[in-house]
C-alpha cells in the first residue's frame, strides 16, 4: 500500500491553514512529501522496497490456504467451471483481521463490518499524514482524499451490502466541504487519483490531498475471472517484457498524469498502441528541450503480457525518439518484484531518489515481437545502441552521469486501464524544498534542543502494548542505521511524534535517551536509556 502525501509546493514542516495561499496557477509545483505502504514481501517502508528492488527479488508464492480456502479448486483449474489454472500470486504475509480498533475510535463491530482495504488505508493513512508533519486537526481540515481502487471482494464474504464507493475514502470525510474521490479505472486507478489531486491543489479547491490504492485478493473468484480472461500467469509470476511472458501475478498491496481514454481496440483487454503514443506525446510536450534531456528512467505498466508488452514498448520507444530522446531511457517496471497490484500500482518516485534503476527478475531473453518491431522501425537488433529506450535485465544501473546532479533528473510513469481510461506522469526531485526542509529541520534544532537535550528521543503512543511494539522498532532502526543524523531523528520526532498526541489521544509517553554520537554514519556503542515515567510537569513536552 502506498500513499502519497501531497502539499503546494511546501516544505514537510507545515503552516497554519489560515497562514496558508490559495492559488490557482496552471503550473503549481506539486511535492510528495510522505509515502507509507504495505507491500508483499513483509515490506512496510520505501527503504524495504528499494532493498527488494535492488536485490532483483521476486515476492511470488503460492497462493496461501489461509487467504483462499477454494485453493486446490484453483490450481487445479476447476474453480466456477473454469478450465485455467493459478497456481501463485504476490500476497501480504500478516493477517488482515488484524487491526487496533481503538486507536481510530472504532468499536470491534465496527472494525469487523469495515473491508480490510479500508483498514489498510487507515493505518497508512496516519503514517503518511504523520510523517508530512500535519501535526494538528486544522492541518486536515480541508485535506483532499482521492482513493483508487477497483477491487470490492469483501462484499462477497459478508453478508452487508454496503456501498464500496463510500466506503473508501469518502465516508468519514464527506461532509468537510473538501474533495473526497474514489477512483476505478481499473488499472489506472491510483495514477488517475493522482492526477486529480495535482488538479485540485493547483485550482485551489484543497491545499493538500492524501493519495491511495488499495488492492487485495481475497476470493477465488476474482482469481478465476482474471484466469479465464487469459490475464494471469498460471505460477503467479510477471516475466515484462520477457520471450517467457504469459501474463502477471495477481498482487496485494495499495499504489503515479495527463489522462486520455484508451480509444476503441480489438477486445477488451488489448491495448491500443496508438492512443498510448498520443498521450505520451502529449506529456512529453509539456517539457522543455532541456528537461527532455534529463529523462532519465520509465516506469512501465509492464503486466507481463505476450500482447500488452511489445505495444507498450513500442509507443515508448517512438514518442520518446519523436521527441529528441535517441540516447536510450531506462525502462523498469516493479511488477516483475511484486506482481501487479491492479488499482493500486503506478508510482515511480524510489528510482529518482537512489538514481538507479533495479534490474528485472524473471527475465531471460527479450519478447521477439518487440524486436522485430523495433527492427521494422529502423533501430536494428537487441541491445543495439540506436534504441532509445534501454532494459537494466542483469543488476542495478546508475542513471547518473558523471558529475551531473541527480536533482535534475526527472522519471516518467505510465498506468493503463483495461480499455479505458489511461494514464502517465513525469515526476522529479525539487532541490530547493528538500534544501528548504533541511534548514528547517537544523532551525527546529538550534531553537528548541540545547546541546544537553539534543538526543532525547519523544515517543508518545495510545497503549502500553503500542508503546512496547513502538521502542522495539525505534531501537533495531537506531542501532541499525548508518545515514542518518541523530540529532535530526531526535528533532523529527519531537516535531512530528510529539505534537501529534491529541486527534488521536497518545497518552502514553517515552523518551530514549541516546549517547554522544555526533553526525551521520556513526554506530552506537552504548545502549541507549529509555525513560518510562515522565514527571507531570514535563509530559507536556515530551
């Protein structure tokens, strides 16, 4: 699952509301200043992801007995008088009945009654917030909400019938005055809700917006339509782009935006090349000749289909060529790590941020037909260095140049809608905030934290048990971590832990008290102090 928390052009430390402007510029900047997820593969952070990314891991399995009980029937491709079999998929490993009711004010009936997806979105939905610095209700109060999701499998395995389209994402804001979306566009439902979010902060209609996707397999049915429908692989494995490539692995998880309607095709499922290649012009368009040459990486849609993949490819590779793009555009697609998580895939902001792009599992040689096409097309055999589109198959490629800056560099994104609505994006790093949020950060240092108090760690959750789980986690990432500044994880704390203990309640208070390590890439030697009970005058400020 993951989220993205957007804010107008701003740094993460927040403003008040009323302090804040509303503008209605075409070409407001629009910053990603938090992401939390829960993806298979026990991956509950960006960094995880990255690390899977990286290593080239795959997160197919079999399908759990736990999660379908028809499973034997699907394998055996005798579910619903199908005649396809489905063996794997990429799916959460943790039980999604688990869920702390009480932290978001919810009774156990009611936390039963709400659709897991929904319970996935709270949880990541505080991260993200927290994490952006929204550390009081007014910071929310006119926060947009755009879900994407097209998956409402719960309602077969309960007996209410609820609406899923008030369910997620709108229910508990509808009556805030502030947009509250849910988004099915099938495949590009959460690149879509990106889109419309950027839209509404740069018309004004709200100064921020929460981005998700949600998708979870939870039936044998669901399974067995995609099955039958000839989309899924029957080990659960997504081979993009490969000779091998017989469809993509259905996937848990949740999530990146000119928009246009895939056009009229052959059927159903088959892509239409042509409106993809006008729709990538048209975002190519908007870039400058100078930004052109800083496109460095693509995020494909990538399902791992004999048809979709070549068609894919092939527009990529004319619309960036048509453009001036000759030197080859590193294409990926994390599908190939985790499977395809329907509505909720899309986001492609990790390969900027590391300047690498992760090689592709699964791939042994190029699909023929994308070959041949890029043959027809003048760009002679694989691997030629005429192609302006470029596949990191083997390991991790730097997309750096010598002594360029990865701040300049920009990464597109492409997600499309079963023969419907189609959607990509161009993405970028912004040096002067994130060069604003340090000064910030060390400006929150000097004015709040004496030398004395400089590493005192606040931690304030809402129960004992919380409070456990919570220095458990602190402390393995403390004594594991080697990049960042303590002094800096002090202060972030403080600022976004500390202040944010009233909606909800947090009562339950620590401090960590850390030895004297200075600056980043330093390892503890000493254990840290952890301090339990707080005098009253002093919890407060903790």
């Amino acid at each position: 699952m993951s989220f993205y928390e957007l804010s107008c052009g701003g740094s993460c430390i927040p403003q008040r509301v009323e302090e804040r402007r509303y503008v209605t510029k075409k070409d407001l900047e629009v910053v990603i200043s938090s992401i939390a997820c829960r993806l298979p593969g026990n991956i509950s952070s960006p960094d995880q992801f990255w690390a899977l990314l990286k290593e080239g891991r795959s997160t197919n399995q079999r399908i759990p007995a736990t999660r379908i009980a028809e499973r034997n029937s699907l394998i055996r491709g005798e579910f619903n008088g199908g005649n396809v079999p489905v063996e794997g998929g990429h799916f959460l490993n943790f039980d999604l009945a688990r869920f702390d009711a009480n932290f978001f004010g919810l009774s156990a009936l009611e936390a039963s009654a709400l659709d897991p997806q929904q319970r996935l979105l709270l949880e990541c939905t505080w991260e993200c917030v927290e994490q952006a610095g929204c550390n009081s209700p007014k910071d929310l109060e006119q926060c947009g909400v755009f879900i994407g999701f097209m998956s409402n499998e719960y309602q077969d395995l309960s007996e209410q019938q609820g609406n899923a389209l008030q369910m997620l994402g709108t229910s508990a804001s509808a009556f805030s005055g502030r947009p509250t979306l849910s988004i099915d566009t099938a495949c590009s439902s959460s690149l879509v809700a990106l889109q419309l979010a950027v839209e509404a902060i740069r018309t004004g209609r709200c100064p921020r917006a929460i981005v998700g996707g949600v998708n979870l397999t939870l039936t044998a049915k669901g399974l067995a339509q995609r099955a039958n429908a000839g989309m899924l692989s029957e080990d659960g494995c997504c081979r993009a782009f490969d000779i091998d490539a017989n469809g993509y692995g259905r996937s848990d998880g949740c999530v990146a935006v000119e928009c246009g309607h895939d056009g009229r095709s052959a059927a159903l499922t088959a892509p239409n090349g042509l409106s993809q290649q006008q729709l990538l012009a048209r975002c190519l368009e908007q870039l400058s000749i100078e930004k052109r040459r800083s496109l460095r990486c693509w995020e494909c849609h990538g399902t791992g289909t004999a048809l979709g993949d070549p068609v894919e490819f092939l527009a990529l590779a004319k619309s960036l060529n048509s453009c001036g793009l000759t030197k080859g555009v590193w294409l990926g697609t994390a599908k190939a790590n985790i499977g395809h998580t329907e509505a909720a895939s899309g986001l492609a902001v990790l390969q900027l941020r590391n300047a690498e792009i992760p090689p592709l599992p699964n791939f042994k040689r190029m699909n023929p037909e994308i070959v041949r096409g890029m043959e027809a097309n003048g760009w002679g055999g694989y691997e030629n260095d005429k192609w302006p589109v470029r596949l990191a198959v083997r390991k991790s490629t730097r997309i750096l140049n010598e002594g360029e800056d990865k701040q300049t560099l920009l990464a597109g994104v492409s997600s499309f809608g079963v023969s419907g609505t189609i959607a990509c994006a161009i993405i970028s790093l912004n040096r002067s905030i994130e060069i604003k949020q340090i000064q910030q950060l060390h400006y929150q240092l000097k004015q709040h934290c004496s030398k004395k108090w400089q590493r005192i760690l606040p931690l304030s959750t809402h129960s004992e048990n919380s409070m456990k789980k919570f220095l458990e986690k602190y402390l393995k990432f403390l004594k594991n971590e080697k990049e960042w500044n303590f002094n800096e994880i002090c202060v972030a704390a403080s600022y976004l832990r500390g202040k944010n203990v009233k909606n909800p309640p947090l009562n339950v208070r620590a401090v960590i008290i850390l030895p004297n390590v200075d600056g980043s890439g330093e390892v503890m030697e000493e254990e840290p102090i952890i301090v339990r009970k707080i005098r009253k005058k002093f919890a407060d400020k903790c």
